[in-house]
C-alpha cells in the first residue's frame, strides 16, 4: 500500500506542479481567462478522482487487515498529520 500511495502522490504532485504553473501565468497575464482557469481546476480534480480510485482499494486492504488498537492508533497519527497540514493553519487563519 505504502508503494502505490507514493507513487500517487508522486504523480499529483508532478501534476499539481504543472497546473500551479499555468494558474500563475494566468494571474500574471494582462486579463485572466476565466474559461481556462476554470479548466486547471477541472484537471485537477479529475485528477485527484483518478488517484483516490488508484489507492483507495489499497487503503481498504490495509484497514481490513487492522486490529481495533491499530485502526486506533493509525487514527491518532492522522489526526496528528491533519493537525499540522499547511491547509489547517490556512483555515485557522480565516
């Protein structure tokens, strides 16, 4: 499971990259193109649809194959994890 989701979030971030690229040219353009930039976001959540249907049947294995403390203490480190998101600290902010 570990190899699949690192090889996914190797592929969105080569993809989230390319788009954040586009996005910037966009905003330094003279006028910004609307139609496009509502395109970069389209791509990019088709893309992230096509990496949650890559890795979730992994992540429901490796759960199935959880003991009750394990499913526990996987939860805390999520949490832990979220916690310190850039994203969180973002929405703390608003």
């Amino acid at each position: 499971m570990k190899d699949e989701l690192l090889a996914a979030r190797a592929e969105s971030q080569k993809e989230r990259r390319a788009t954040m690229g586009e996005v910037v040219t966009q905003v330094q353009s003279e006028r910004l193109d609307e139609a496009k930039v509502a395109q970069l976001i389209e791509r990019h959540q088709a893309g992230q649809t096509r990496m949650m249907q890559r890795v979730l049947p992994k992540v429901s294995e490796w759960h199935a194959s959880l003991r009750p403390d394990q499913k526990a203490e996987a939860a805390k480190l999520i949490q832990r994890w979220t916690d310190h998101s850039p994203l969180n600290k973002m929405d703390a902010a608003e």
